[in-house]
C-alpha cells in the first residue's frame, strides 16, 4: 500500500514531483512515484494498480499541464481519470503559472473543484505543509507524521438505525425490487434441507429474513443479529418466537463476537447453522475477513452461506453524454454512509482466504431491462436518493470541504434532471449488486 501516488507531466513537472516524492519519503511516508518512460507495455497496469493501492492521489500541475487531456490515451488523462473513478482524495499541486482554462473531457470535469495547494517558492515549506494536512490516512502533530483510520475506507457497521424513518423505508423498497433478483438463491436452501438452521447477520428490523427464509414450514431455529437495539426490540416485538426466532443486538466487529455468538447458540440449543445470510453489510465491514472466518466455523459441514453486496465498478449508464451518472457512483466512492462501494470484487477472493469451497457467482448486476415504470421509479429511489441526504450531512460535518459543498450542491440542482432520464425508458442501466453463494467444504 502507498500513502500517495505522485501525478505528473514530464515537461515542466518532473522535477517538482521528483523534490514532492523526496520529501514525502523523508518525513516517512511511501509514496509512489515512476519515471514516465517506463510507462509502456504491461506496466500500464503496474501504474492503475499503484493508484488502487494509494490513498491519496498528488497531481502535479505546471502551466499548460491539462491542455493534452483532450487527447483520449494522454496518459495524465488516464492516471486522472482512473483516480477519480476509484474515489481517491486527490490534490492537485498548482504550480507558477497554473490556471484552470479551457474545457476538460466529462470524466475529469470535477478536477476543479478538489481542494489544491499552491506551491510558492517563497513559501515552499507552508505549501508543503498544508499538503500533508490535506493528506487522508496521516495526520501532523508537532511535526511528526501520524497514521490516522481512513473515512474512506471500510467503516464500521454502525450505519442503520431504526430512527432513520427514510432509510428504513428505503430499506423496505430495496427488499422487495430485490425479491426477483435474490429469491432463487433462498429457493435453493429450502429445496436442500429438510430443516432450516439460519443465522441472519445484519438483520434490521427482520422483514428481510422474515419474507425470505424466516415464514417456512421448514424454519426451526432463526437467529438474528442485528447492530442497532431498537431494530432489535421491532424485530423481536414483530416476529420473535421463543426458542425458534430471536433476534440480538451485537456488534459483528467486536473482538469478543464469536465468543458471544457462541453463547447465543448455546442459549439457543443450536449445534451449527446450515444457512447463513449476510446482506449488505460486509461493505460496511472493516475487516469482513474476520467475520466470514467466524461465520465459516458456526457453519454445517453441508451448510450453505448466501452474501449478497454490491460494487459500483460494475455500474453502467447508458446514455450519460455529460458523465451525471458517472459523478454519481464517484460520489459514492467517499460518502462516509455508504460503504466501501468496491467490496463486491473483493468477496470471493475473500471467500476463498476464509476457507469456504464452492463459490458460486449467482448473479451480478440489476439492469433497468424489462422494468415497468414503478420498478424503474423503486430502482432510482433505492440507489440514488440515500445520495443526496448523506452528502447534506456531510456538508455540514465538514463545513470547509469545497469538493463536498460542490457536489452536494450540484447534485441537489441535477437530482430531478437525472429522475427524469433515469425513468426514460430507453435509458439503460445496470447496478452492481452480486449474490454470491459458498459451502464450507
């Protein structure tokens, strides 16, 4: 991993982001930094993969840095767009001359509104400092570099709450738009067993479950866990049976959760589980490892594990002429609420550290095709409108961030533009949501 990937042109910004790359390593930081000849053949991927794997992207910019942008394989182009794309906390570093002039291709037209650092000669070292306070994943204390968690990176799972009366109703519209999408997995579980043992991890208010699993004949014992305590009191109040269906408040992420779930089986009576659901939260996860490692022991030896999670690197939108849609998913990428959006690539390979065995993709992306007007209408809801309200929240948590401020605002202008083609119906457009299966052995 790299603290930052340095951005450069050769002519007129080597040597600036060669001096940025010194200095950057002598206060102990890893930057990535590469002579722009190497850039041919297979190390074109070297390069996208250093982005990936920094969290904060520099951008070095001389006078006249952007005017070969328009030219698609410019490879600035690429670095810049690629960066956006992933979410990275860019920076771009103005150099003596710099201005923002001329039109940028739709897929950098948001470079502008990113904080930036002038760097003056004259006043080199207050530059460079307020670089390293714009930094995500350091702080400067008394000089010193610090490591710092990230807010933009997996987060914990605290991120629902029965008093949020719009997502839980968002929650609501999601699970039934899901139900075509999800249900032949759940079918599959209920043809294999003759009796169902579920554990349900992230369960809300229990509809979800409830209406996939947890109302058959064939349901014995249903465990549920659950983060947020009012949830829990609905769910219990609204479906709870005593010794067949419970739900519990626990923090999936506590170091003592497989010691508590343990104590819950215990309590219970219940040996092992043959069916194990966990949707949407490992992308709320900091380390969803640890919890499929957990989840993988309290499994039956013919038990099967159903995840469903999503990532918007399988988004497509179609037609997007100005890249709205695009700047969506990029916003995405750093909404605080909303997860870590590329979790869903991570999921088998995930799987398969934690020891589980046959992995099956089920499905992958919900598309627009064959949807009525009210489904399309459900679709744009779920996905889009959490959006809008997490960016006015964030807005006013960091009231100086001019990258929010203007997201937030243009994103409020656009909204009703964007519902609009969105319910078009020839526009097209597939969401990342991925089911995946697995077994234990």
């Amino acid at each position: 991993m790299y603290d930052v990937f340095i951005s450069y042109r050769r002519d007129g910004g080597f040597a600036t982001a060669r001096l940025l790359y010194e200095h950057l390593k002598s206060v102990g930081l890893n930057p990535f930094f590469d002579l722009e000849e190497l850039r041919s053949g297979q190390f074109n991927a070297k390069l996208y993969s250093a982005i990936d794997e920094s969290t904060n992207f520099v951008l070095v910019l001389p006078p006249k840095a952007l005017d070969r942008c328009s030219n698609e394989n410019d490879w600035l182009r690429l670095e810049i767009e690629h960066a956006i794309t992933r979410g990275k906390n860019i920076i771009p570093i103005m150099l003596d001359g710099f201005e923002w002039t001329g039109s940028l291709p739709a897929a950098m037209s948001s470079l502008p509104t990113y904080n930036a650092v002038r760097l003056s000669r004259e006043y080199f070292d207050a530059s460079i400092h307020k670089l390293l306070t714009m930094l995500k994943g350091v702080s400067v204390e008394n000089g010193k570099i610090l490591r710092k968690e990230l807010r933009d990176e997996r987060k914990s799972n605290t991120y629902y709450s029965a008093e949020d009366k719009k997502e839980t109703r968002r929650l609501k519209v999601q699970q039934n738009l899901m139900k075509e999408f999800d249900t032949p997995a759940y079918n599959k579980a209920k043809i294999a067993y003759d009796s169902l043992r579920i554990l349900d991890i992230g369960s809300n208010n229990g509809d979800f479950i409830m209406d996939r699993l947890g109302s058959d004949d064939k349901t014995r014992i249903l465990i549920g866990i659950e983060y947020d305590e009012e949830s829990v009191k609905i769910a219990n109040d609204k479906y709870g049976v005593s010794g067949k269906i419970e739900f519990f408040s626990r923090n999936v992420e506590d170091e003592d959760f497989k010691e508590s779930l343990t104590d819950i089986m215990e309590q219970t009576e219940t040996g092992s589980f043959n069916v194990i659901n966990v949707s949407m939260v490992l992308l709320h996860l900091k380390s969803p490892y640890k919890l499929l490692k957990t989840l993988r022991s309290v499994l039956s030896d013919d038990g099967l594990l159903i995840i469903k999670d999503i990532d918007d690197g399988f988004n497509i939108a179609y037609p997007d002429e100005n890249g709205d849609f695009s700047r969506v998913t990029e916003i995405c990428a750093y909404d605080e609420a909303g997860g870590f959006r590329k979790s869903g690539r991570q999921i088998y390979t995930l799987l398969s550290r934690a020891g589980f065995s046959s992995v099956n993709l089920e499905k992958l992306g919900m598309t627009t095709v064959g949807m009525d007007f009210d489904r399309r209408s459900a679709l744009f809801d779920t996905y889009f409108s959490f959006v809008l309200e997490d960016l006015k929240l964030m807005r006013n948590r960091y009231p100086n961030d001019k990258k929010i401020k203007s997201d937030y605002e243009w994103y409020r202008d656009v909204y009703e533009e964007l519902e609009e083609k969105f319910l078009d119906k020839n526009f097209f457009f597939s969401l990342g949501f991925m089911l995946l299966t697995a077994r234990k052995n």
